[in-house]
C-alpha cells in the first residue's frame, strides 16, 4: 500500500541509566555552610568568636564558681578541714574561684569536665588540677564502665588508671541521650543558633566595609541611543568607585557623575532589614540553650521576665545552682574516697544576694511552723541535723 510506510515504527533506542537516577534531586541553590561539631572547632565558633556564646559561659561559670560553699555531714558543718583548705587553694596557680570557672566552663563547653588529683602527704590530695576535655579519652572496660583515661598531649599519651580504690580522676559530665561515657554541652544545642548568629554579624561587617548591598545604581546614557559603556569607561568607573567612595571612611562623599551618568538611589529590601531581627532571635536562642535570661544578655526587645531583679533570681535558681549542686556533689563523692568520711560540699543559700528574698521568706515560714520539731526546721533550711533536744 501507498501508505504502509506510517505504520512503521520507529525501532526502540535502548537506554542505560541507574534505576536510582529518579530519586537523585538536583538542587539551584547551594548548600547551608554549618561549622565544624567536634569539641575545638564548637569551642573556637561559639565560644572564642561568637559574643553571645562567650557571654553565656562567663555569666554562668563566673557565677557558679563566685558562690559560697560549706562543708558539712549529717551532724555538723565544719570551720576548718583538709577538705576545705584543698578547696581554697586547689594548686599553686589557681584559688578557688579559677579553679571552678575552669571546671564549670568545661563542663558548659564540652559538656565534660575532668579532674586530676596529685598524691599529697595527708589524707586528701595535695593538688587538683583541671584538666583539658579535647584531650582526654576514656576507655571502657569489658562491662562498660571506665578502667582509664588518656590524657594526650603533643603526640604522648598518659594513662591514669581507674582501678584502685581512691580513682585519680574525677568525671563530671552532663546528661547524654546517645552516648554512654560523654555529656551533651549547651554549646552543641546551640550550633546552629551560633552559625547563624556568626552569619549575621558578618553581614554586618560586610555591610560596613563594602556597603555589601549598594546604596544607589548608576545608569548610563549615552549619546545617539548608546546603552553601554565602552570598556576603558568602564574600568574606570569600577576604579573611582572602589578608590573615593567605598569603605567607611568614604561614607557620604559626593559623587560626580559625567558623560550621561545619573544616580539612582536604592534603600534596603525588607529581607536586608531583617538581618538585624534574626540575629536577635539567633541570640535569644543561644541563651535560652545555656539557661540565661536573654534580658541579662542585653537582648533587646526580651520582656519575658517583669524586671531585672526577676530575671537574675530565676538565673540562679533556674541555672546557676542546678550546676554547682551537681558539681559539688560529684567533687565530695570523690573527695570522701581519699578522706575516708562523709562530707558534704554544698552551695551556701543564706550568702547568695539573688535569693535573698526568697531565704527570707523561706526562714520566716519555718520559724513559725510550730508544729515541726527542731530537727525538721533545720532540714528544710538545708542545715546540718541535730539529735532531739540538743
């Protein structure tokens, strides 16, 4: 037939490709850039670059460390005691206050914190030493539970055994959901607040030095219709601008605009005015994860709390005193060990000016209880215990 050729088909091309191919998405935009997760990298980002960070940690580990302490055990609370003269001056470079910001700050930064007890003469340690949370290691034992750690230091390793009774060692960690032998610090829920925090301020910055997005738009109109300049023109448009009119020092000079030149002034798009807003909220996030009141921050726009006074008291109760109960009661546990007695270091509440009111309070309302016994009085105010009728 005439047109049998249209019943032809067409022989089928075949074609190779990955069953996989489908499911591969392409994206047009590039990926978010997030900084590095491993303790150093967290440290240097949000602790020794990000204010934010840094100022969350200072605020909390100063407080903790500033807070008064006593030392006391089921009868009595002690004036003087080897427990306490350690305490006072844990090593030859460091008092009390360095050597516990150095414990609180680790534990903020790492999420860990790691003590080194030197053999002393007596029956408590002659020395305490913080040591660095990068560089240690712990090893496991066939039941999980540590039988050392590694210390490492310019490619040499020390070992501290944890084998014997009084352990060398004293590790404080916080609460990890997914690891058995680590705490989880503030800082890593803070990552990508700190990121974008980061981000933001170099925009800024980049805003200041470059006038990141121009402030104008220069167009030109030439003569008989012509819409481009030629390159010589333009070269050396692009050096005057570069050379009398960017930077800071060069904020606000005139421009002189020649050969069908005219200025265009352009303000900022509301997504570069939100810049300022989302820094703020990036910050707002970075205290919430360390437990400060953003209004103690100098957050602005934060009225969470109905004053200053509000907001520090609930810092200290909220914060400040769950780290120091932790920590105290970890250093005693292991301090017991070498002394050989139950003692307890614990914060001492009546010396805190935050919580001032509140002891008040707390000491006019059992002080009238009348139908609790002395002993009872002196529990709830956190007091050592007495026999009835002493």
């Amino acid at each position: 037939m005439v047109f049998d050729f249209l019943k032809r088909t067409r022989p089928v091309v075949e074609t190779k490709a990955s069953a996989t191919g489908r499911v591969v998405a392409w994206g047009s935009s590039g990926r978010v850039a997030w900084s590095p997760r491993d303790l150093v990298s967290l440290a240097k980002s949000g602790f020794q670059g990000n204010p934010m960070g840094f100022r969350a940690v200072k605020l909390i580990s100063e407080a903790a460390s500033a807070m008064p302490l006593v030392l006391q055990d089921d009868t009595r609370r002690f004036d003087s005691h080897p427990v306490l003269d350690l305490m006072r001056r844990p090593n030859g470079a460091q008092g009390r206050a360095e050597f516990l910001e150095a414990v609180y700050g680790h534990l903020l930064l790492s999420g860990n914190a790691y003590i080194e007890a030197v053999p002393g003469a007596g029956s408590v340690p002659g020395e305490l030493h913080v040591l660095r949370s990068d560089r240690m290691a712990l090893v496991p034992g066939a039941d999980g539970w540590p039988v050392a750690y590694d210390y490492s230091v310019g490619g040499r390793t020390h070992r501290f055994a944890m084998t014997q009774e009084c352990q060398p060692i004293c590790h404080i960690k916080t609460f990890h959901p997914s690891d058995d032998h680590y705490g989880f610090s503030p800082l890593q829920a803070a990552a990508v607040a700190i990121d974008v925090h980061s981000s933001a301020s170099a925009w800024s910055k980049a805003l200041l030095d470059n006038a990141a997005r121009p402030s104008g738009a220069i167009v030109y109109k030439g003569a008989d219709g012509q819409a481009q300049l030629s390159t010589d023109q333009y070269d050396r448009l692009v050096s005057e601008m570069e050379m009398h009119h960017q930077g800071a020092r060069n904020a606000g000079r005139p421009m002189l605009l020649e050969g069908g030149l005219d200025w265009k002034p352009m303000g900022f798009s509301p997504s570069d005015m939100e810049f300022q807003q989302t820094k703020e909220a990036a910050g707002r996030e970075i205290a919430t994860a360390f437990g400060v009141p953003p209004m103690l921050m100098g957050i602005p726009g934060d009225a969470t709390y109905a004053n200053y006074q509000e907001a520090n008291r609930a810092f200290y109760r909220l914060t400040v005193l769950p780290l120091v109960a932790r920590v105290t009661a970890g250093i005693s546990h292991w301090l017991s060990t070498f002394t050989g007695e139950l003692v307890e270091l614990r914060p001492d509440l009546d010396q805190i000016p935050a919580l001032a009111v509140e002891r008040d309070q707390l000491w006019a309302r059992v002080g009238t209880a009348e139908f609790l016994t002395e002993v009872e009085k002196r529990i709830l105010l956190g007091l050592p215990r007495i026999q009835e009728g002493a």
